[in-house]
C-alpha cells in the first residue's frame, strides 16, 4: 500500500520562512519523519514538493497508475486558489487528508477558505511538522481497516 505526500509552493522554504508561524523543521526532515513513520507501518511512502500547480496537477493524475492507496496534501497557497487542484483529486477519487502546520483559520480572512476541505476525509491543521504525523497515522488506520 502507497501514500502520496503533497506539498504545495513556499513549503520548500520550510526552516527559515516565517519560523513563527511555520516551525523550525525543513522540508527534507518532514519527508523523513513521515517516510520512516509509513515504513514503520509497512506502507511505501511518495514524497513531493512543486511550487507549480500543474506539476502538483500531474502529480495527482499520475497517482493511480502509481498504485497510490492515499493521499496526504498541504496544498499552502493552493489551498485557497485552486479548482484545478481540487478536481484532480476529484477526478482520481483517492481519499486524502488536507493538512497545515499553520492553523488557517486563526490568521487573515483570506486563509479560511478551502477548496479542499469539503471533499477530504479530514483535516488536520495547526500542530506543525505533528500535523503531517497526524496525518500518517490516520492513512495507516485506514489501510490497515
Ligand atoms: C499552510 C497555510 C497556507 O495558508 C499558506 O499559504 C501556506 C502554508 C500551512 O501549512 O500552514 O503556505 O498550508
């Protein structure tokens, strides 16, 4: 069994972009945590990172044919601007959890609408680099059902 991990624009950034808000922890240390957690679980684990909306577009449309069971996604900005993003999972019918290190819903207007959030499993925001762990351990409940 396979999850696909998402990760939207600025994430790559992790570490030094905004540390208050974001955390400390990078990007690659995220990828590790959350590979070795789905490895710990027997599950294979595809990590992702494109500030570019057609490559997270591609990314999601290549999922089936790369027997991704589920997905988790920090869409970042997309999260607030993107149907195409939106229908891709649509369109592939994987079940996936949005996740924010961020609370989106304590910070500007803006922030506190998702494209996403209306057809994802859950959503699990505010908890840092836990919210991604968070994540894994919810995607290992399911696969395991
Ligand atoms: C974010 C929250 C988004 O509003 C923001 O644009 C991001 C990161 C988070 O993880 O807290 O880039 O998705």
């Amino acid at each position: 069994m396979t999850v696909l991990i998402l990760n939207g624009p600025n994430l790559n950034l992790l570490g030094t972009r905004e540390p208050e808000i974001y955390g400390a922890t990078t990007l690659p240390e995220i990828e590790q945590l959350t590979l070795a957690k789905l490895k710990s679980a027997d599950l294979s684990g595809m990590f992702f990172q494109s500030n570019a909306e057609h490559e997270i577009v591609d990314s999601i449309q290549k999922a089936p044919e790369n027997d991704v069971d589920f997905i988790i996604i920090n869409p970042a900005a997309f999260t607030h601007t993107s149907v195409a993003i939106r229908d891709a999972l649509a369109a592939v019918g994987i079940p996936f959890i949005e996740v924010h290190l961020s609370n989106p819903h304590s910070r500007e207007p803006f922030r506190q609408h998702s494209y996403f959030s209306d057809i994802a499993v859950g959503v699990i925001a505010g908890f840092g680099v836990n919210s991604y762990l968070m994540a894994c351990d919810m995607a290992i409940e399911r696969l395991q059902d």
